[in-house]
C-alpha cells in the first residue's frame, strides 16, 4: 500500500471534501467542472505566486527593489505576491522571473498523461 505524505493526505481529503461541496450545490456535471477548473487555475496561479516570492525572498531581494528591476511600480508587485490581482498576466510573471534571475519552465503534455483539468506548478 503506497503512504502518503500529511500534505498528499491533506490535498487528497480536501480534494474529496470539495467533491462533496461540489456535488450538494451543483446539478450538473457541467457547472462542477467549470468550478473545478476555475479552482484549478487559482491554485495554479497561488503556487507560482508562492514560488516566486520564495525566490525574492531568498535572494534577499525586496519588493520595492523586484519592482524597479521589474520597471513596473511598488503597486504591481505588491498586487502580485497579494494576490489581489487575481490573475497575474503572463508578462508580469516573465519579468518577475527575469529580474530575480530564475527560470521559469513550462510543460504541456497530451491529456493520457495528466488530468486535462490539472495545472501544475513546480520549483526546485
């Protein structure tokens, strides 16, 4: 039997509570899979929010310095890592990842080899 790390346990019961949520407030399958993907893309977006900050963070660099690295103001920045924008445009991601000096990989795979529903995001 495979074990499970506590945060695999906590995402998979969360994953299954939501389930439930998902069913009890919504009819069709159509409208819970339009929540799921919404769901999706936001905690897709959080994790790479989360990723990049944890690089600024590590590199000693502030935010008011990413930003004038970045030519945008404070407020950009600050927008970004609050995530009050709620959706990061790709290029304030790409000049994030540049002015800290990391790289930014992404992958798309054919849907047999992942959830089509599934965004994933990763940072070593």
């Amino acid at each position: 039997m495979a074990k499970h790390s506590s945060t695999q346990t906590r995402t998979l019961r969360a994953s299954t509570e939501f389930g439930v949520f998902l069913a009890e407030r919504y009819d069709s399958d159509e409208k819970k899979l339009a929540v799921e993907r919404d769901v999706q893309r936001l905690m897709a977006y959080a994790e790479l929010v989360r990723a990049l900050d944890e690089q600024r963070e590590a590199a000693g660099i502030s935010k008011t310095e990413l930003a004038s690295r970045m030519g945008v103001s404070r407020e950009v920045v600050s927008r970004l890592f609050s995530g009050s924008s709620g959706n990061p445009q790709l290029g304030t991601i790409v000049s994030a990842v540049m002015a800290l000096g990391v790289s930014l990989d992404v992958r798309i795979r054919p849907a047999d080899e992942a959830d089509p529903r599934a965004l994933t995001v990763s940072s070593a």
